[in-house]
C-alpha cells in the first residue's frame, strides 16, 4: 500500500476503502495487544519489587 503511494506516485485518495479499514484494523489490534502484555509485565515487575531502582 505504501509502495503504491510512494513509489508509483498515487494519491492517497486512489488507495481502497477496505485496505484502509483493514490496516486500521490491524494497527489497533496490535496496540492493544503490545499495551496489554506491557502492563501485565508492568504488574509483575512491581510485584517482584524490580521497578524501585529507577
């Protein structure tokens, strides 16, 4: 998708509906992912006392 805006000289507007939602799609679904697993390892780290040194 980059490549054909980039590279090809397209406009944004000229990129499909759809492959604009699925990329949204995956962009939050990896946020929340990657936001989960940091606070769940954040509690663990406090738990076990690893945070007070900074």
């Amino acid at each position: 998708m980059i490549g054909r805006v980039l590279l090809d000289g397209q406009s944004l507007s000229a990129i499909p509906v759809t492959d604009i939602l699925i990329l949204a799609i995956n962009s939050a679904v990896y946020f929340a992912l990657g936001y989960g697993c940091f606070k769940l390892l954040e509690g663990v780290a406090r738990d076990k006392g690893l945070l007070g040194h900074y």
